[in-house]
C-alpha cells in the first residue's frame, strides 16, 4: 500500500494535529518506509511458527499475593475532613 499525502493529511485532521507542508511530506515518506518494510517481512515463509506474545519465554512475573495488615477504618480516615461514622462524607453530586 502505497502512502500519500492526502491520506498524511486526512488522518492528521482525524487527530486534530496540524502538521506544515513540509511535516506531511515527511511523515508521508516515513510511514510509506515502514509498510514497506512490513510487506518486506510478508514474504517471509512462516510456516511452522508458533505465534508468539513475547520473545523471551517468561511466565508470571508477579509476586506472590500475600496478605500483610493494612490501615485501621481510624486510621484511614483520620484525615478526612468530613466523615460520617464509618464513611467518607462528601457533597450530594446526583439530584
């Protein structure tokens, strides 16, 4: 897919950005480079390949969920400043 001008413009004006003449020719080379490299990359036989989310093989990288104490309901809303027994108070917003 060949990148044009028109369609630099028509997507800038889509993202409410305003580029100058010389911007969009730019642009229009730069992105036009990079579909063609990607069509480059199409004509790579891939038969076989497992799809892949990742490069490296990883798995949860998270730590372990382990519960600790937290705040007291005083604590947490020793700072409020305006409460309601056990709430936060705050100004009627819905009618």
């Amino acid at each position: 897919m060949k990148i044009t001008v028109d369609m630099v413009e028509k997507v800038a004006a889509l993202g409410r950005l305003e580029y100058s003449a010389e911007e969009n020719e730019t642009l229009t080379r730069q992105l036009d480079g990079i579909l063609t490299y990607v069509e480059k990359l199409n004509e790579l036989d891939t038969t076989g390949v497992e799809p892949t989310s990742h490069v490296l093989p990883i798995s949860n990288v998270f730590r372990d969920d382990v519960p600790r104490p937290s705040l007291s309901q005083d604590d947490a809303l020793g700072n409020a400043p305006d409460r309601a027994g056990e709430f936060y108070r705050v100004p009627k917003i819905i009618e």
